[in-house]
C-alpha cells in the first residue's frame, strides 16, 4: 500500500493542516509545506502543552499546571485520517495522536483516550459501533444580530429547498473525505437541521463528527451564513443536542444488544447491563457530555431534551433511548456539541463496560413522557434528575472515580479546570436579562 507520503505526492497536496482538538472538541492546526511533509509524517508537529490549559474564549484557566516551562507535545499525524479538502484545492487534512518527544503517546491525548478504552472491549471480545447525530442552526447577520437563514417548519421539503445547494455540497464534500451521510432533514427550529452520519468504529466516528462540523462551517461561510452547533443559542428557539448511538456485537459477529424480551426494551441481559452502566454514570457522563453553562439551558423537563435518568423503547424522554428503527443499539440523548466527542465516546463506553462486568440492572424501562412528570411523581417513581448547571455536572464527574480513570491523569483534571473557568467566568458576566430586569427599576 502507499505512504501516506506518496498519497500527498500523487495527490498533489501543496499544504497539509496537521491537526489535533482541544479539549473542548476545538480544532487546532498548523499547515505545513510539501518540503516539510517527510518530518512532519515521522516526528509530527509540535504545540505548547500549555495550549491545553486554555478555555472556549482563548483565555487561559485561572490556576493552569500547563505553564511555560512544561514543554511540548506533537501532533504526530494518523495516515488512517487523511482527507482532502475540496473547499480548499491544493490542501488535505490529518488529524493526529499527540505524542512526547520520544515518540510515546502524551497522556493528554483524546484520541489515545478513547482508543484505550475501545482496547479494553477487545479484551472481553466486543466489538463496539458508534455514530453522532449532531443538530445545529444556519444564522444570518441582520444588523448585528444573528437570526435563522429560514422560515421553514419541521421535517418539511421546504427546509430542504432553502439551503438544497449548501447541503449538496456539503454531502459532496463529504463523500470526497470518505464520510457517508445517512440524511438529513430540517429539524424542530427555523434554520435547525440535522445531519447523520454512518455508524462506524469510535475513533472514526469521533473523527467523522468533527470533520462534518468543520466542513459544514466552512462551507456555509463561503455563502454569507453561521452554522453554529451551540447547544441553546436563543431562549425563544429549540436546543441542539449531539445524540451519540452505540452498538455492540460479540467475538462471532452477532448482535451483543439484542434480546427476545419486549418487556426489556428488547435487550439482551449483557444489553441492560450495558445500559445500567450508562444509568450508574449518568451524572458524570453529563459533566463531560454537556460541559457548559449553555449546555442546562436545553437540558429541561418537557423539552424533547432529557432531564431524568432513565431508559425506554422508542421513547425521546428518555436519557437512553432503544430506538425502534436499525438493528437493535442505544442512543443516549443528553450530550451536546460543546463536547470533545473523543472524550464523550471514551466515558460512555467505560460506563458501559463498568455496567457489563458488575451486572448492573438497569430497572424497568419508561413508558411515558417523564418531562412533564411533577417533582412529586418522579420522586415517587424514584427518578433522578440529571445535574441541573454545569457546575453540579463538574462536580459529578470529578467524583466518579471510573469515568475519571478513564479519561486518565492528565486529561480528567485538565478538563475540569477548563470548563470550571467558563463557568466562573460566566457567574460574573452582567448581561442583557440584567439590565432589562434591574438597571431602570432598582
């Protein structure tokens, strides 16, 4: 097979983006000329370990570990990544593992993350699937606001007529990057669409994600519009979630989920274990799923969004979710784009995997919409609420020891600090809500 340097050569790449992805999900890059691909493929790209310690408005955290005399690491390219970008002739993109000087995977890698708990279902012979559902908006600028591209209503040929040539590009670009899109439709909210993308292994589906995204972003930039994947943008428009799916099959092939049991949801015993565990961690899982202050804007009782821990077939109330249509796999519904989808993967599945191996039951699934029970009677039914701010979401991820094992020593405490500062950076903003409500009556 060729290199992926005779891929650059033959394909006549003149610039290579080498890139790797914050903490936040961010992609960060550096381009490099064809001179400078050979070492660039060997020893990768180097960055500032100190790069790690800064937050979503380019500010660094308040009590950084990553300081100036911490050194580097190297964005070290995946051959397995490489795409061309068709928005921009001449330039391909790779994404990369971030290594030590010496060649040795950085403990603060996220694609090392999830690859090494994907390793640990190898090791009790499961295969895992995944896929992301991400919703987002097209904006216009109209006087310095931003407002929906369209009108149009839900699921309608309307919403595709608006934007048909956006979305054939982008589906266009996308194929020529090896990403198949399964469809895409206008969703609950004026502009809102969402887009699936074809199940694939975690680390490529993770990486599929964040190349739509950026495809996506660029390619309606190019036409005057903002594709934006911010969980609630507008308090007056519905919320954009990342629904992650998840599938398991065993050493033969076979469906690992799959059950004979409708009183289960459909699921296999492994299955409602699998689930049990997404259920035990469900809080933490927040923390790193929906790690913003914006995040528990869209995250509400009776919004489409869950706000209970709990699982059902075919029900959209639910945290986890058995849909009815495709081979039988959970979804879990509580994520957002504000997430690092390497980081996300990697603690649903160790949550999952905790729930395998200790046989946790899950409990009966729902049946009914949970979103409009009262305080009262989810109590009764002893439904847990999921975290109700980022910070009590924070809070739950620091103290499950599991999942911060998972994300290991130096990204799980790196992570906290980063979304910690957003929030306190938010607790001390004045906004517009203020000075409506108190600058002329106080």
């Amino acid at each position: 097979m060729p290199s992926l340097l005779d891929t650059l050569v033959a394909d006549n790449v003149a610039q290579l983006w080498v890139v790797y992805h914050d903490y936040s999900g961010l992609s960060h890059a550096k381009t490099v000329p064809p001179e400078r691909f050979p070492d660039a493929l060997r020893g990768g790209i180097g960055f500032a370990k100190a790069n790690m310690d800064f937050n979503i408005l380019d500010h660094q955290v308040p009590r950084p570990v990553f300081l100036a005399e911490t050194g580097d690491f190297f964005a070290v390219p995946d051959p397995d990544t490489y795409a061309p970008l068709p928005y921009h002739p001449g330039t391909a993109r790779v994404y990369s593992f971030l290594c030590l000087r010496d060649g040795t995977r950085w403990d603060g890698c996220p694609r090392t993350a999830l690859a090494q708990v994907v390793e640990r279902y190898r090791d009790v012979g499961l295969a895992v699937r995944a896929a992301f559902e991400p919703e987002c908006y097209l904006f216009r600028s109209d006087g310095g606001r931003y407002v929906p591209a369209d009108q149009s209503r839900m699921f309608t040929v309307d919403g595709l007529e608006q934007h048909a040539a956006l979305l054939e590009h982008l589906m266009q670009v996308l194929r020529a990057m090896g990403l198949t899109v399964e469809q895409i439709g206008a969703e609950y909210g004026p502009g809102q669409y969402e887009i699936n993308v074809r199940h694939a292994e975690p680390l490529r589906a993770a990486d599929d994600l964040l190349t739509l995204k950026d495809a996506l972003r660029a390619l309606a930039s190019q036409r005057g519009l903002l594709a934006s994947f911010m969980p609630k943008p507008y308090a007056d428009l519905p919320g954009c979630g990342l629904h992650v799916h998840l599938g398991l099959s065993d050493a033969g092939g076979r469906n690992a989920l799959e059950g004979t049991d409708r009183g289960a949801a459909g699921l296999s015993a492994l299955g409602r274990s699998f689930v049990g565990g997404l259920l035990a961690h469900a809080p933490a899982l927040c923390g790193i799923g929906s790690p913003t202050v914006n995040s528990y804007k869209r995250l509400l009782p009776g919004s489409w969004s869950p706000a209970h821990v709990c699982y059902g077939a075919g029900n959209r109330a639910a945290l986890v979710r058995i849909p009815d249509a495709g081979t039988r796999h959970v979804e879990f519904r509580a994520g957002d784009n504000t997430s690092n989808p390497y980081l996300f993967l990697a603690a649903l599945l160790a949550a999952g995997l905790d729930g395998i191996q200790r046989g946790i039951d899950p409990g009966p699934a729902v049946t009914d919409d949970v979103g409009h029970l009262s305080e009262a009677e989810a109590a009764e039914r002893r439904l847990a609420l999921l975290p109700r701010s980022a910070g009590d979401a924070l809070d739950a991820l620091e103290v499950d020891e599991l999942i911060m094992a998972a994300l290991g020593p130096v990204i799980g405490p790196a992570f906290l600090r980063v979304k910690r500062s957003e929030a306190e950076a938010y607790a001390v903003e004045v906004g517009e809500w203020e000075r409506r409500a108190y600058l002329e009556t106080v």
